[in-house]
C-alpha cells in the first residue's frame, strides 16, 4: 500500500517510519526546504517514551537532552522569588524527556531517510479521490496517486482544507497567542530557566546544553487579532506592541526576538473534530487533535498517534475505513484526557489581572522557603502525567 504524509513532523515523521515497519510505501512531502531545525524544548512522557523507546531512539533522545538544571521565577527588578531543579520546574519526574524539537524531528529523519521518499519545498494542491485511490495535485506541477493521504501538518494543516473544509469549522481559540524565538543570551544563563510574569502577559527565557544562544517564549492574552500569518513584520508588530512598557529584561528579549530568524507566532488554539477522517484521508497530531502547547503533551500526543495509526492500518491488513475506525477508538479517551489540560495550565502561566501576579508572587515566595516545596509541585503537576498514561500501548 502506498501512503502520501503530508507533513514532515513529529506526527509525520514518527508515522512514516511505523508504516515502514509494517511494509508500506511511505511518501512525505514538506512545505518547507528541508526538516526544520531548533525550535523550542519539547516534552516526551508516559505513553510516548514507550513509542520512542520501541523505535530504538531512547537512547539517542537522552543524548539529546536540553540539560536545564534550575528553573525560576522573577519579579520586575529580577530578584528570584521562587527557584527549583529544572525538572521540577518543568513539571518533569521520573524517565521524561526533554530536547528541542528540532533534535527530535532531526533523529527521526536520520531514522526514516533511507527507506522514505521525501519530497521538500512542496506540498498538495489538489485531492480527487476515487475507488482506487487519491489523485494528488501538487503546487510544484507534479502528480501521483496514492492509496492513502495521512495530513499531518499541524494546527493550519492544509490537509484538513482540501478533505474536510475551512479550520474554522475545527480550530478553537483559548484567548491566547504565543511567540517563540531563538535570542541573544545576554544574561549569560548556563542551562537555566527564567520566567516574568506580568498582567496579562508572560516572558521566559533559557539556554540549553551545547548552545550558545538563549530561546525566548512569550505568552499573552489578546482578543482574536487579525493578520497574515505569513507576515512576518505584522507578527513582529503585534508582539511588540503587546509587550510595551513592560518590565524586567523584556524589552531587550523583544529586541532580540524581532531580529529572529525563526520567529514563531501563533494563536493557542485547540482542534476538536468529530471525525478525524474521510475516504481515505486522516489526520493525525495537531491536524486533528492540537491540544495546544499550554498542555505540554503536543509532541507525545504525536508520537502516539502516530504508532498507533500505524499499528491499527497494519492490523486491518488492508482495510483502511477498519483501521481508521480502531485509530479513533484507541486514541479519542488519550486525546480528550490531553485536550483538557491546556485551558487549566494556560490560566496558571498568564494572570488576567496586577492583583493575580501579586498574590501569585507572594504564594511563590512562601513555597520557595517551605521545605518539601518539590514534593508540594510535584503534586500539582500530576495531573499532566496521568493524562501522559491514559492510554495502554498495544504490540502491533
């Protein structure tokens, strides 16, 4: 069977090498020139480092690690008011793993390159499915046709355009946009984590093992704001103007941000479909079920979904309408239990209001001196780690 991914993402990537495995004939098309590098730190828990560890690549993923040792909170003068292990601070425990998605989505191309066809700096223009297959279009002339269509192109996932209509239908907004950044370190952090916060409106910034630069993330409310998000200098506009006047080392972290070269910016928004496919084409990650990054588990529900769509198609043996359905039964209660993080964890990382940063600042700086703060914080980050184990992998 011969299967198009659209996507070369974690969700694209991961699924490309389960198919393989299995004995399909993968094609992954990428709108970009190539696998994109850096990118922000990413998370892999529960459920997902069993499908990392069974691709062979734990080790490797380990290696990779960001190595953040400490992680703390500061008011606007800079002053620490809360500090703890970078594990702790990134509501981490146990065997989870953290790099950055650009390493991740790197070792898994470096897995997957020899046995999948990637086709870079194009993508589907045109879908007409019919008895035997799909007829593609893409925007570069080229044509095939395909048993099966896989969109795995994330949250504005073209994929769900051409089979199952405009995001609108299928995208939700949180109220909520967030910017991400590669920036000078001009603080001279050494695998450490800073985080401000103020009404409205949240800064961070942290280095990572090897790297001599510094990542910046910025996390604000906003009413829905209307630009091309292939604008970059609206983007840059709009982040700008939703920092001003505030304090800290802010408007040296916007400085940096605006002369980025991987500026990333985007609503926090979450995709519920009934349905995640149609004919022969399926979704799979934030295509069909972004959970946002405020819940922490984008890229686990990824590589889950993607072993498990793999395994339920292989299962079927040939019956692709049997395997989607076993797909969506598998991973709905998974994805739901991660979906509802994201709207709690949001309202903890941005305060509305002066007197919530207020309060927040002093309940922080009480637990900062009270002894057994990281077993007090690791309770209040279960929640994300019974959602990372809510689904019981089969051996496919």
């Amino acid at each position: 069977m011969n299967v198009l991914i659209s996507g070369a993402s974690v969700a694209g990537i991961t699924l490309a090498h389960w198919l393989r495995r299995h004995g399909y004939s993968v094609t992954v098309v990428e709108r970009a020139p190539a696998v994109r590098p850096g990118g922000y730190k990413v998370d892999i828990r529960g459920a997902a480092l069993k499908v990392i560890e069974r691709m062979a690549l734990l080790d490797a993923v380990r290696a990779a690690r960001t190595d953040v040792r400490s992680g703390s909170v500061v008011d606007a003068s800079g002053k620490r008011v809360a500090s703890m292990d970078g594990d702790t601070f990134g509501g981490r425990r146990h065997d989870d793993a953290e790099l950055l998605r650009g390493d991740l989505t790197g070792l898994l191309y470096e897995a997957t390159r020899d046995g999948v066809t990637y086709l870079f700096d194009d993508s589907m223009a045109k879908l007409s499915e019919h008895a035997d297959g799909v007829d593609v279009v893409f925007a570069s002339g080229r044509t095939g046709t395909y048993d099966l269509i896989v969109g795995a192109d994330g949250l504005h996932s073209n994929t769900r355009a051409l089979a199952f209509g405009p995001a609108q239908q299928y995208v939700r907004d949180l109220g909520y946009y967030v910017s991400i950044s590669t920036v000078p370190n001009h603080l001279g952090l050494d695998r450490e984590e800073l985080t401000y916060v103020g009404p409205g409106r949240t800064a961070l910034t942290y280095s990572t093992a090897g790297e001599t630069t510094a990542k910046a993330m910025f996390l604000f409310s906003s009413e829905p704001l209307s630009y091309d998000r292939h604008d970059r200098a609206a983007q840059q506009r709009l982040l700008a103007d939703a920092y001003t006047g505030e304090g800290w080392e802010v408007p040296r972290l916007i400085e940096g941000a605006q002369a980025a070269p991987d500026l990333y910016f985007d609503s926090l928004s979450k995709v519920h479909m009934e349905r995640w496919s149609t004919g022969r084409t399926v979704l799979i990650g934030d295509a069909a079920y972004c959970a946002s990054p405020a819940s922490g588990q984008g890229t686990s529900l990824a590589l889950v979904g993607a072993y498990v769509l793999a395994g339920e198609l292989a299962s079927a043996a040939g019956d692709h309408a049997a395997g989607f359905a076993a797909y969506e039964r598998e991973m709905r209660p998974f994805v739901n239990a991660n979906q509802d993080l994201g709207p709690a964890n949001i309202k903890r990382m941005v305060m509305r209001t002066k007197g919530q940063v207020r309060i927040s600042m002093m309940m922080l700086a009480l637990l900062n001196r009270m002894p057994g703060k990281e077993r007090m914080m690791a309770k209040a980050i279960e929640p994300i780690h019974k959602a990372a184990n809510a689904i019981a992998l089969k051996e496919y």
